[in-house]
C-alpha cells in the first residue's frame, strides 16, 4: 500500500483547537481519497484495571472518550459524506499513541494546543514531541487564519543543505491536490570568516553565495519538478537565518513545510532548529516531514 492510500489520522481531546483539527484532517483525508482515522489517547483503562471497569460499567473517562471520537466523526461526515471515517479510543498517553498510529498513516494532524489551556502562541508538549517523533509526516495547526486548507492557495516549503527529498515531494503533492502555487525559500549564510563586502580578498561576492543557493535550490528539487509538471514554482534566496525567512512567509501561506532528520539509534526530540522554531513562531499550519539521515 502506497503512502497515500494510507489514512489521515487526526488527534482528538475534545478541545476547540482539535476540532479544527478534526476539520483540517477531513479535507486532507477527502481531498487525497483516504479515509479519515480520528484518535483519542486515554490511560483510564491502564489506571482503572479492566477488572474495574467490566465490575463497575464503563468509567466516566472511557464515556468522555467515547463521546469525544464520535462527535469528531459526526463533524467530519457532516463536511463529507462520502468520506470514510474510522475511531479509536486509545489506552495510551497521546505521544506515544499519536506515534504509533502514525507507522500506519499517510499523515498525522495535530493542534498546536488542546485541553491545557496554554495560550495558542505557545506550542504544547504532545504536539511538540510528536512531530519530533513521527515517522510520517506532521501537520501542526499553527495560526488563527489556518483551519481549512487551500484559502491563500499557497504552500511554502523550504529547502535546506542537503537531500530533502520526503520535505520536497510532500510539499509538490500537497501543491498538486490543492492547485496551489508552492514558494521555495533557501537561506544561506555568509561564512563567518568573511566580513561584509570583503569580495576583492575572498573573491566571493553576495551575488556567488546566492548564485550557489540558488543553484542548490534548482537541484534539490529536479525529480519532484519532473513528476508534478502543473505545479506552479516561485523561488526565493535569501540571506539571513532559514526560521526568520519562513516565519516571514508564512503569513501569506496555507502550509508550511520543512523537514527533519531522523537518525536511527538516537533518541529524544530529532527536529533540528530551523523545524524547532517555525513550529513555534509560524503563522500558520506547519508540516514537519521526516527524512532518514
């Protein structure tokens, strides 16, 4: 089975924020032709026994649960009728859930908050820790404007040294289903032995280094280029640090994309700094796609 016949799976707590999620998901899930799988984590089971529970009736926990997944299914067949909609209530906490249905998911869908109640401009801890996580891509509603996709008809993708290539062909894909045109931005970096306009002793000018990004730019992304023909493409080099330049564009954007490496045998979070802090400053939906260093 192809990555795209797999689901989208969304994360569900009953909160405002992931029920926009819930809303984000079922367009994803429509607009690929898979179904929607929505996911709720609850421990009650491993804390209440199932002794307990079989002894006593369902907890009022498993009830919420319940209630939660199957009002987030009503919503999406609502927008969807055709869609096919699936639920699970999880006896997991959510990282760790959230992870693992991913290893059988097209894509994951997280709010940037849920039931905590922290303030919407700070990232919460499970969405953080899953996008670090996944093995599939992440999509992370960040921004109030981002709730359904393909408003602005814009996704912006950006491109960093070396192979990107999952970052690259998701960001072409997602263009291609939306009709979108999709912003590639590469920032690079004076060296830092090379003072500001010191071309006649290094023999390197402004115009060398963003001739060379752009080139980088033009390479990294032939294939996808080749396979999405309808995709509209919009280059932008630019000097300065890749978080500012992407957190600048995002505020005209649908989508975010960036890519993390994950490297076998290493533990904790893998997103790496530049995906650290658009997560945290972007305003709007990032999508952190994983790449195997």
């Amino acid at each position: 089975m192809s990555s795209m016949e797999l689901p989208v799976v969304v994360g569900v707590d009953g909160s405002a924020p992931s029920l926009r999620a819930v809303d984000w998901a079922a367009e994803e899930a429509a607009l690929h032709g898979v179904p929607l799988r929505v996911v709720f984590a609850s421990l009650w089971e491993r804390y209440e026994g199932a002794a307990l529970a079989q002894d006593l009736g369902r907890p009022s926990e498993q009830m919420l649960a319940d209630d939660i997944v199957a009002s987030a299914a009503r919503r999406a067949e609502d927008r969807f009728p055709n869609l096919k909609v699936f639920t699970d209530v999880l006896p997991d906490d959510a990282v760790r859930a959230l992870v693992d249905a991913g290893r059988g998911a097209s894509m994951l869908v997280v709010a940037s908050r849920g039931r905590s109640g922290i303030a919407e401009l700070v990232l919460g801890s499970v969405s953080l820790a899953v996008a670090a996580r996944a093995g599939c891509p992440v999509i992370v509603l960040r921004g109030r404007h981002g709730t359904r996709p393909g408003t602005r008809q814009r996704i912006v993708l950006g491109v960093g040294e070396g192979p990107d290539s999952a970052a690259v062909r998701f960001a072409f894909e997602e263009a291609a289903n939306r009709y979108a045109t999709l912003q590639l931005v590469r920032a690079w970096r004076r060296p830092a032995h090379e003072p500001p306009g010191d071309a006649l002793t290094t023999g390197h000018g402004v115009g060398d280094h963003d001739q060379r990004a752009a080139e980088s730019l033009d390479e990294s992304l032939q294939d996808a280029a080749r396979e999405h023909p309808s995709v509209r493409v919009r280059r932008r080099t630019v000097e300065g640090p890749a978080h500012k330049a992407l957190v600048a564009e995002s505020g005209h954007a649908d989508l975010l994309v960036v890519g993390a490496r994950r490297r076998p045998g290493q533990f904790g979070l893998q997103l790496g700094r530049v995906a650290y802090s658009v997560l945290h400053d972007a305003a709007c939906p990032v999508a952190v796609v994983p790449q195997r260093a």
